[in-house]
C-alpha cells in the first residue's frame, strides 16, 4: 500500500492543443511547492499523481498544494494492485482511519473503473465493497443521496481510494500568462489584487513606493512581508522598494495642492511601467476600487491611465471593500495589512483633492517641473529584492 496524492485540475480542460504547456506549467509548479519534501510528480490521463512524500509531510504538502494555481482539488489516496484483496483490505483500513472515534456513520462506494479490463465493472464494486464495509462495521449504513463518508475507489493502472476531497486553488498555472508589475502599498487592497491577477496565471514583479523619513523603516518591512504572502502563491517576486520624498515634495511644493493625490498616482504609474519593462512585464496591477477614494473616481482613473502606455488591470474594480477583506482573510494578508503603518498617499493628503480631474490641466501642472529628472534618480536609487514565501535577499544587478 502506498500513499499517494492525486491532484485534479480545473480550467485547463477548456485548453485545445495548448493544453500540453498548462499541464507542463501545472506540473512544474507543484513540484516546485514540494521540491524540499522529496516528491515525484506524474502526469496521467488528465490526472497528477504526487508519490514519495512521507507520512509526516502528508497535511503540510496538502496544504501547500492548496495554494498552487491551476488544481481544482487533491485527495490523499492510497494505491494498491488491482486485485480484490488488496483493494477491500485498504478500504477497511481507510475506513476505520476515517471513522476516527465515531461509531456511527453513513457511507457510500463510488467505484470508477478507467482500466476496462478490469474484471468487476463500476456497479459491482460498489455494490460488493459496500457489503464488505458493512461486514465489518456495524455502526455503518449506506445513504446513496447525502452519504457522511465517500468511499471512492478509482481502478487505472493501479487501484486509489481515497474518502477526502479538499478544494484547490483554481485559476491558472503560474507563468502561462505571461507577468506583470503590480504597485503594492501596505495596505488591504493590492496584495489581494496581485493574488487575484496572480491566479490568472500571471508571474509577478512589485514595485513600492516609500517616502523615508515620512514613512518609517517598519513601512517597508511590512510591504516586504506581505509581498511574501503573495509569493506563497504566485511564486518568487522581484520586488522594487523606489525613494519617493523628492518627487513627492516636489508634487507638494510646486503644483496645485487638490492635485497632489493624483499627480503621484501618475508619477507611481510612470515609475512602476519602467521598472515593470526592464522586468518583463507587459501590464501595471493596482488594487484600486471604482469610488472608494477621491483618486479612484472614473475621471481619476482615467487621468490616472493616461500617465502610462502599459494597460493597467484593476481587478478590484467592482468590489466592495467587505469583499475585498474577506478574500485578504482568505489568503492570509489581513493581519499585515492592518498593522498600523504610514504609506506615502497618507503622508501628503490634500485637504480638497480633485474628484474629477481633467488630463489637460494634470498634464500641465506636470510639465511644471523637470521630474524626468527626479524619476531617473529614483530609479537609480531603487532597491530591488527577491522576495519568496520564506523569505527576501537582494536582487543581482
Ligand atoms: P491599498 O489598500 O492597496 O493601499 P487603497 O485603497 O489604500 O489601496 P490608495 O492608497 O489610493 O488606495 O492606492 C491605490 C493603489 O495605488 C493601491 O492599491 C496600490 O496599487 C497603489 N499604491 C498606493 N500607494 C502605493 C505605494 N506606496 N507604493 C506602491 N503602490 C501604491
Ligand atoms: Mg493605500
């Protein structure tokens, strides 16, 4: 008897003939989740096997796979040859493994038989595996509508039963869509955001602003903490921490104070879509909200838009904030997301910003001051890390 984890995947299935590079992807990933447990991975008939992870690590490499992008759901199974001794014995103890403490419960086989030449077909399984259950547990009886216990038996090349069937991730594998650079803050909404986009199958880069001495050296640990979140299921992050007081002071001392806000939105944007082509990236990620704030109205949003060539994807857009922090408590961020901390937009708030700029006059009010100069200096003064789910060391030049 063997333990083995099979894992099923979800929207790959639409895939015509690139299905072949998702699963590729799919697999690729999984193995990197469990690259330290000692797993081998294979692919079969639209199914993956994971074998070769000891007992010990078996709920910790669940879990892992839980944040793997792309499978629908995982079973801790274990295979047996196809032949029926062995497959009523390992039921029996499958079963007595699951009742735990409890006496009484309702059951049902559900047998599939993918090998045909198997000589018992899918009803006879379920119908002679039942009677040998309730043989040997008394406390058991069959319920074929809402059963408590699924005992399901699955005959390929070997025989696989398992009781369990925990929900995966979905979306799609990392790195078949390609990457993009998403602008993380320390707050609530663009770690979500770059998890959202990151389930699409997107590889991300990060970029960060911070404002130092304004914004605190705590800041910046929190956004390198969360941006490990993110990484627990996006994979590995470059993450870029950008100097951004020059540029903000001069925003403040220079130009019209109710278009302070959006003025850095826009200069974030320039920033971030040049950090985002030396990584890659094709597309700018921010976790903005149509409505929620003065610099997230439409007119907002599209002067905000005009600032870049990249398209920038809001996959917030149309979400409450209680939605959103339901999907942060979900993915783990929320906790770090609340820690008290000061974020640039914070620092330099204008006290009547602008609720409906106009492109004209933001382009004109930039095009007051020589900022392509202050980018160039923050550029060079960026900080760029490799930020993964157990940690971050600075980025090779
Ligand atoms: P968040 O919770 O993500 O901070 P928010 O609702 O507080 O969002 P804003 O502060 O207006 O909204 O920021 C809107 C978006 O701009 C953020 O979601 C993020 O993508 C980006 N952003 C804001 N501040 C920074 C920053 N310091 N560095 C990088 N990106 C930022
Ligand atoms: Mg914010």
């Amino acid at each position: 008897m063997e333990n083995v984890l099979l894992v099923r995947y979800g929207e790959i299935h639409l895939k015509g003939l690139n299905r072949p590079f998702f699963e590729r992807k799919l697999v690729e990933g999984i193995k990197h989740a469990l690259s330290d447990l000692g797993a081998t991975v294979r692919m079969e008939q639209g199914r993956i096997f994971v074998l070769g992870i000891k007992d010990k690590d078996r709920d910790e490499a669940v879990d892992r796979l839980t944040r793997v992008f792309g499978i629908h759901s995982i079973s801790p199974a274990v295979a047996v040859e196809k032949e029926w001794g062995a497959i009523a014995g390992s039921a029996k103890e499958l079963m007595q493994r699951t009742l735990g403490e409890s006496e009484q419960a309702t059951f049902k086989v559900m047998a599939r038989r993918a090998d045909k030449r198997f000589s018992m077909n899918s009803e006879e399984i379920n119908r002679e595996l039942g009677q040998v259950l309730l043989e040997s547990f008394p406390g058991l009886s069959v319920d074929v509508h809402s059963p408590k216990i699924k005992m399901c038996v699955e005959i390929r090349e070997k025989a696989y039963l398992y009781c369990e069937e925990i929900p995966g991730a979905n979306g799609m594998p990392t790195g078949t869509a390609g990457r993009a650079a998403l602008l993380i803050s320390g707050g609530i909404d663009s770690p979500v955001a770059g998890y959202l986009m990151a389930k699409r199958g997107l590889e991300l880069s990060a970029v960060h602003f911070y404002s130092y001495p304004y914004t605190s050296e705590r800041a910046r640990d929190k956004v390198v903490d969360l941006t490990g979140l993110v990484a627990r299921y996006s994979g590995p992050i470059r993450l870029h921490l950008v100097p951004f007081t020059e540029i903000q002071l001069a925003i403040y001392e220079q130009c019209p104070p109710k278009e302070t806000t959006v003025l850095m939105r826009r200069l974030m944007m320039k920033i971030a879509e040049r950090w985002a082509r030396a990584d890659g990236a094709l597309a700018l990620i921010t976790g903005e909200a149509l409505g929620q704030v003065a610099s997230q109205t439409l007119e907002s949003l599209c002067v905000t838009d005009d600032a870049v060539d990249m398209p920038v994807f809001r996959p917030l857009i149309g979400f409450d904030k209680d939605d959103i922090i339901d999907i942060a408590k979900k993915i783990n961020t929320f906790n770090t997301s609340i820690l008290p901390y000061e974020d640039c937009c914070t620092v330099f708030v204008p006290q009547h910003p602008v609720t409906k700029p106009k492109v004209e006059d933001l382009r004109n009010s930039e095009a007051m001051v020589d900022f392509e100069c202050m980018i160039q200096k923050a550029m060079a003064d960026t900080e760029t890390l490799i930020v993964t789910q157990s940690g971050s060391e600075k980025a090779e030049a």
